[in-house]
C-alpha cells in the first residue's frame, strides 16, 4: 500500500443492528477510512436494516450509526449514501447533519477513470413483485405516511418491510443475474462510465470489457471488507480474501457464496 494514496472507502449492505457487535465493528471500519486518509465514505446502499429519512423510526442502531457518520463529517470526511432498497426518503433535512449527499446513484472520478455506484436492486427487472414494493414504498404517499404517522405505528411498518424484504427479493438470492448484470454494466460502459460499482447481492462478482468493468462489492455484514479507490483510479478490498480487484481473472473471484437466510 505504499505510495497508493487512497481517495474513497467503499461499503455495501452493512444492515447495521441486524448482527451483535456489528456498532464497534462500524467504529473500526470507519476508524480506518480516517487513518488512511480517505477523502470521502460512499456508503452504497442498506446501512441499516432499514433506514427512512424521519427521524420518528430510527432505533438505538440508527442513532448510534449514524453519530458516527456525523463524527467522520466533523472530520473533514465527505459521507455519500446511495440509496438501497432498505432506504427511503434519504433527502430530508433530518439526515442533513449524516452525510453530505443521498441519492440513487454517485458518480466520481479517479485517475482518469468514470465510476458510478448504484445500489443494484433495480438490475432484475423480472422481479415484478419486488419492482411493484419497490415504486409503492417509495412513492409520494407513502412519503406523506412516514411524515404524519404515529411513532409506534411507523416502527412497526419498518419491522414489517423487512418481512416484506425477505419475501419479496427471494426469487433472485438464490443465484446472481449475471447476464443481466453484464447487460446493465454493457449500457453504463456505452454511456461513457469505466468503472460500475454495485452492492445489493452481497457477494463478489466481476466483469470486464477492455479497460472497463463493473464489480460487486461483498456485503460488509458478512465480510467486513472496505473497498478502497486510489488516486490512480485502482480498487483494492480490505480483507483481500473477499475479493481480489486486481490483476486477476474475472471468473477467478466469483464466490459461490451462498445465503438465502437472510434478506438482501
Ligand atoms: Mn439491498
């Protein structure tokens, strides 16, 4: 790692305060994007079990979380959200002070080189029952629901979108679109992009088209794995047993791994 200067962490499906000692573990990993002086933290996509842009849901681990999301800011530390599909209403002023910028996709430059992040979990587009979740619990009323609602009752809706969650991904966890994967990293290399990262299947994926290519990033639930971006436009992962980005075949680091337990 010497004379890499490293610019970005990355971190995909945390799903904080789903594990136990995943809060010191976020401390530590966060610990690390300072030591190594990183400019800016994306956080692509599903940070909590499920994050909504009011305040009235956030628990004990969104609390905590996100203090240290607000901690890295006062540090200098751009924090970027990429919206996952356990993240609703991300642009409200209420997570104003967590984090510099939310949206569906952030795109950036390194060494030349045009990476965007999405989250994923629209790449399936034959998940129709997740499709239709998807466009209901986002939309405008379901927004003006979040805001009026009484507390308890708004808590109880998040617990139930995670069942909903874990019904509605299921068709596709057993196994990675990967052709589908291909075709949307084929349309974002067309629109000019070099580098298309995602989240979402929590596993290690490549594909590779000349200098171009479009990777998966492990779930940092199961890995802890921080994908760093340098000033040369390189990705490495940290531990590298999750993945190796560099210098290596794109099939060679596909995992296989499996998990239908729990809910992307
Ligand atoms: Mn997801």
């Amino acid at each position: 790692m010497l004379a890499w200067a490293v610019l970005r962490a990355i971190l995909a499906d945390l799903h904080l305060g789903q594990r136990p000692g995943d809060s010191a573990a976020f401390v530590q990993a966060l610990e690390a994007v300072r030591h190594r002086g990183a400019e800016e933290l994306v956080l692509l996509g599903d940070v909590f079990r499920a994050l909504v842009g009011f305040s009235r849901f956030w628990d004990e681990s969104v609390r905590s979380g996100l203090a240290q999301l607000a901690a890295l800011r006062t540090s200098g530390i751009r924090v970027v959200m990429v919206e996952g599909n356990r993240d609703f209403f991300l642009d409200t002023d209420e997570l104003s002070p967590f984090c510099d910028r939310a949206g569906p996709v952030h795109s950036f430059s390194a060494g030349g080189r045009r990476f965007l992040c999405e989250h994923g979990d629209t790449i399936n587009r034959a998940d129709r029952r997740y499709r239709f979740w998807r466009r209901l619990s986002k939309s405008r009323p379901a927004r003006l629901w979040a805001r009026l609602l009484p507390r308890r009752l708004a808590q109880r809706i998040v617990h139930g979108t995670e069942a909903q969650l874990a019904r509605t991904n299921f068709s596709y966890r057993r196994a990675l679109p990967e052709v589908l994967l291909e075709q949307a990293a084929r349309r974002h290399f067309r629109a000019g992009v070099d580098v298309v990262l995602w989240g979402h299947f929590h596993r290690s994926w490549r594909f590779v088209d000349g200098q171009r290519e479009a990777l998966v990033l492990p779930a940092w639930l199961e890995t802890r794995a921080t994908t760093w971006v340098g000033s040369d436009g390189a990705i490495r992962a940290e531990p590298d047993d999750v993945g190796q980005f560099v210098d290596t075949a794109s099939r060679s680091w596909y995992q296989g791994r499996e998990s239908n337990t729990a809910a992307r």
